[in-house]
C-alpha cells in the first residue's frame, strides 16, 4: 500500500476531491506518489500522471486536509492522510 489513512474523515474528504480513477487510486494507496506503479502506455505518460497527482495534492492543501509524504521501505514513497 502507498498511502497511510490517520483520520477517515480527511480520506473521505481527499476522496470527494479526487478527478478520475488514477487519483482514487493514490488516495486509496493502490498507485505510488513516484509514478512507480504505472504499467503499459500509462508509463509513456509519466509527466501528465505527475501533474495530475500534484493537482490532486494541491486540492487538498487549498481545501484543508492535513497530508504529508513519508519514506518507506527502500525508500518508497507513502502519502499520509490526517494528522
């Protein structure tokens, strides 16, 4: 998993934020915040995915909800939801 959920009520709030599946898909921590995870023509895209996920956390500053990013395991990047 790529992200980590402290407060449900800041998840459910990133999730209404969310424009399309590939940004659920970073809040629900099925996608990396590297842009590691993206397979086939979608990696050929890379630099549309990286604006599309700086959007997203960009969305969610404006709108309020505490996030952070941490390191994991060999260096793997996690969004943490909530404080």
């Amino acid at each position: 998993m790529y992200s980590k959920i402290l407060c449900e009520d800041a998840y459910r709030k990133a999730l209404a934020l969310c424009k399309g599946t590939y940004q659920e898909n970073l809040i629900r921590g099925f996608e990396s915040l590297s842009g590691a995870t993206l397979r086939g023509r979608a990696k050929q895209y890379g630099a549309q995915y990286k604006r599309s996920r700086d959007n997203l956390l960009k969305r969610m500053t404006q709108a309020g909800i505490p996030w952070r990013e941490e390191r994991g395991p060999h260096g793997k990047r996690i969004l943490v939801i909530g404080e």
